[in-house]
C-alpha cells in the first residue's frame, strides 16, 4: 500500500465520524457545571425536605450522566454512533446483571443460614 494513501483514508475516516464542536463542549460543560451545582445546593441550602434530597440528587446525578454521555463521550442514536451506543448498553445490561446477581445470592445466603442460638457475646462468655 502507498504511504501516500494512508494519510488521505485516516483524515476521510476522521471527517466522516462525529466529533464534538467547541460549542456542544461547552454547553455540555455548563450542563454539568449546572447538574453539580444543583446537586450542591439541594443538600447545602436545606431547600428540600429531607425525604426528598436523595431521589433529587440521585435524579440529578443521572441527568448528569446523560450530559456527559452525549456531549463528552457523543453516544447517540447517529449512524456513527450506533455501534458505541449499543456496546454501551451492553456494557451497563451485564453491570445491572452482576450486581443484582450478587446481591440475590447474598440475601439468600442471609436468609438460608441457620440462625444462632447465641449472640456473638454470649457465645463468648460461655467458653
């Protein structure tokens, strides 16, 4: 293969899949400027019930989430995109799967153990 050839597919390669522009970053950035900025406040200011500062926060923590993901890491449902997004998913389906997996197994092992007669103390003081 020319070397001449390399160059000209890497820059087409390049121009053809979605890069952020100096605006979307900094409305991205705003963005979670703004989400982090909230999230402070809720809890700082006391301006919430406290019943409802950790269904805010972990809302707002999300809607970060989702700034970050589309303007800093460009997932989206674009042609370019697809591929990415659908990795992602994946990715976060087989995270979902381990964790509630393992947390499944635990309580079942809590809940199937034979239950001590003694406390941990007691069974101390008797030895």
């Amino acid at each position: 293969m020319n070397a001449t050839h390399a160059p000209s597919n890497h820059t087409s390669f390049h121009a053809a899949s979605s890069h952020g522009s100096l605006q979307s970053y900094t409305i991205g950035f705003a963005l979670s400027l703004l989400l982090t900025f909230a999230s402070f406040g809720a809890v700082m200011l006391d301006v919430l019930p406290r019943q409802m500062r950790l269904p805010v926060v972990v809302g707002l923590c999300v809607a970060q989430l989702l700034v970050q993901l589309v303007y800093f890491l460009h997932m989206g449902s674009s042609p370019d995109q697809r591929a990415n997004t659908g990795i992602f998913v994946c990715t976060a389906a087989l995270i979902v799967i381990v964790i509630a997996g393992s947390l499944w197994v635990m309580h079942n092992a809590n809940a199937n153990m034979m239950p001590m007669q003694f406390s941990p103390a007691e069974a101390r003081a008797k030895e």
